[in-house]
C-alpha cells in the first residue's frame, strides 16, 4: 500500500531532509509547502494519507491548518513537528486532529511509517 505524504515547513533544507527521511522508510512525498495557504491547497490538489506538519509557519500555525484540516472528513493523519520542545496532551493533540507530536530533532529516530499508516477499524 502506497502512503502518500504533503511536507510542511517554511525551512526548505528541513523540507529536503524529512523528505529523503519519509522516502526511506517508505512513504511517497507528493507535495512540500512553505506556509498554512499552500498546505492547505495542498491537501485540497492531492488528497494524501498524511501530513508531516512544522508548528511554526509564516502565515499560520500548525494547530490552525490541523484544525481546518479535522473538519473535513477523510483527512490526513497529521504528524505535528517542530523544535519548540513544548508539550502538549495527546488530548490537546486529539482535538486539533493531530496524530502525535515529533521534535525535529527526534525526527530520524520516529518510526515515521507507523504514524502514517492508519490502524484498522
């Protein structure tokens, strides 16, 4: 099963790395985006599986575009990353639409497959 993926992150050369990452665990990058707009659009054009979201964008924040993004139904599973070492619950998590909280810096070491592939009903 191909698992289609949109990167989100205002840093190209973090962009190019989680890229390369998701590629090599499997995943199929179709779309990158630099801001909330764009992400969204995004979304809208190729409809992906997941969505590897950066917290802090240019025009928006990750929580406002996971928001947007829950409302519709079917929408990607959203993995939240930044390098801001916040916490946040898995409550607060669940009720943007996200489905976990990776640091950047921890990026290589997700199992970022898992994440993105969705759990039997």
């Amino acid at each position: 099963m191909r698992i289609n993926i949109v990167v989100v992150d205002d840093d190209p050369g973090f962009r190019r790395i989680a890229t390369t990452l998701l590629a090599a665990r499997g995943l199929h990058v179709v779309a990158e985006s630099q801001d909330g707009a764009s992400a969204l659009a995004a979304v809208r054009e190729h409809r992906p599986d997941g969505l590897l979201l950066d917290l802090h964008l240019p025009d928006t924040d990750g929580l406002s575009v996971a928001r947007r993004l829950s409302e519709q139904d079917g929408g990607p599973r959203i993995v939240l990353t930044s390098a801001d070492k916040s916490f946040w619950s898995p409550e607060e998590l669940e009720r943007a639409g996200i489905e976990s909280f990776v640091a950047k810096d921890r990026l290589f070491d997700a199992d970022l497959k898992s994440l993105f592939t969705p759990t039997a009903p």
